[in-house]
C-alpha cells in the first residue's frame, strides 16, 4: 500500500484500539497518511504504542487503556477529546483469543470465557456506547467494528471466540439501524498474518491449503476494507468479509 500523505481525511480524529501493532498498527498508519490525527491504544503494549504514534505522519497520540474496564474505556474517549476536541471515527479493533480445540469443552474454561466476552463484546460495547454522543456531532461520524468470519462461519481460535464475533457483527447491525446518521460497518477477516498469529503456522497452512486465494489475510488487506467502509459515504450495516474466499469453501 502506498504511504504517500494525503489530506483526504484532514480535520478527522480517530481512536484506533489495539494499535500497537497489526490490524490496528495498519489502520493508524493508514488513517494518518490520510491526514486524520490518530490516537494509538493498547492495554499493555505501552512501548510499542507509543512508538507507533511518535511514527505517524500527523498528530497523534498514544492512550494506555484496557477497554475491559468500563472506565478505563472512558478514559481513553475523554483524553482523546481534552486533547483533540472532537471524535469522528472509532475503530474498534481491540480483541483477546486464545487456541481452545471446539470439541474440548472442558478445555474452555469459565476464565477464558470470561474474559473472551470482557473484552471482545463487553469493552467493545462500552466503548462504541460512550462514543457515540461525540460520533453523533461528526459530520461524518463513523465506527468499524474488526470482527471475524468465525462470526459468519462455525469457526475460529475458540468456541468463544466465535462467539463474540458474531455478537459484534450483529451489533453492527443493530447500531447501524439505531445509531444514524453515524455509520457503523464491520470488517470480518478470515486468519490474518499478526503478531498474536505468529506460531499458528499450522492454521495458516490449512488456509492456504483451502483458500481460493491460497494465504492468509494480511494486515494490509484489513485495513484496505476499513478505508473503504470509510469512504463509502452510504455504505452502514454492512459486514465486509476480507478472506480470500475461504467462507465460499468452509
């Protein structure tokens, strides 16, 4: 993708959760190529965070907060607006997983239940919610919610996993319906090359193995489908499915 600077998106503020590194870390980069001013979070990675922001092409700034806890999601909102002054794009991307085979129920523990729905629905939720009365006075105000095709499909890292993403994806729906004129819109990607990924090398290899497209998505395909969600000025409700035709096969 091309890292020229534009001014497309000058004069928009975005809060991009989960930045500081792959889904996240694309989308912040590309938003502040954009020209929009670009808040940088994470809940641990505070580094890397705060390398990302200081590497964007316009104003940013990095916010620590762990969008699990109600005010610790709030915080991140009302920092972005003291500094910023407004709020036109959310991009939820924040999220939590870990590998739970689906036919062992007992493995997939009450913990990691929990703490899968803390974050990916719950946080979400929160912060979609507190968002929404500054969302509401953008011009163009805009959530993209970064859910799964193991929203779409009985697939995914965990059972519970699974789970959470198809509540997000038909939260989008929902906030789409309700929530005008703000535009709320979903990318669901299948397997994607991050980070958090890295020794899934088995699961990328059956992906490439069945995919019409024969690899894992990249971060850089995720984050083409936000922009364009975001430049489709009559595109709500919609969920993007970005997996190289792996739901066509599974």
């Amino acid at each position: 993708m091309s890292s020229e600077v534009n001014n497309e998106m000058k004069g928009k503020v975005a809060i991009v959760t989960g930045s500081s590194s792959g889904i996240g870390q694309e989308i912040a980069q590309r938003l502040s190529n954009l020209g929009a001013t670009v808040v940088v979070n994470s809940a641990t990675s505070v580094a890397e965070g705060q390398l990302v922001a200081k590497s964007l092409a316009n104003d940013s700034l990095y916010v620590q907060a762990d969008i699990s806890n109600k005010e610790s999601g709030q915080n991140l909102i009302d920092t972005t607006l003291k500094a910023f002054g407004q709020l036109d794009i959310l991009i939820n991307n924040a999220g939590w997983t870990t590998l739970v085979a689906h036919h062992d129920l007992d493995a997939l523990t009450d913990d990691i239940f929990a703490k899968t729905f803390d974050v990916n629905v719950f946080g979400t939720w929160w912060l979609t919610k507190a968002a929404m009365p500054h969302l509401k006075k953008s011009s163009d105000g805009n959530v993209v919610n970064i859910t799964s095709i193991a929203g779409v499909r009985p697939v995914g890292s965990s059972i519970a996993y699974a789970m959470t993403k198809a509540a997000l994806n038909h939260m989008t729906l929902l906030l789409a319906k309700s929530c005008g004129p703000v535009r709320i819109n979903a990318v669901a990607p299948g397997l994607v090359e991050t980070p958090w990924t890295r020794d899934w090398q088995a699961q990328h290899d059956n992906v490439a193995r069945v995919a019409p497209l024969k690899r894992s998505a990249t971060p850089q395909d995720c984050a083409e489908a936000t922009i364009s969600l975001l430049r489709n000025k009559y595109a709500t409700g919609q969920i993007f499915v970005v997996d190289g035709g792996l739901t066509l096969v599974i």
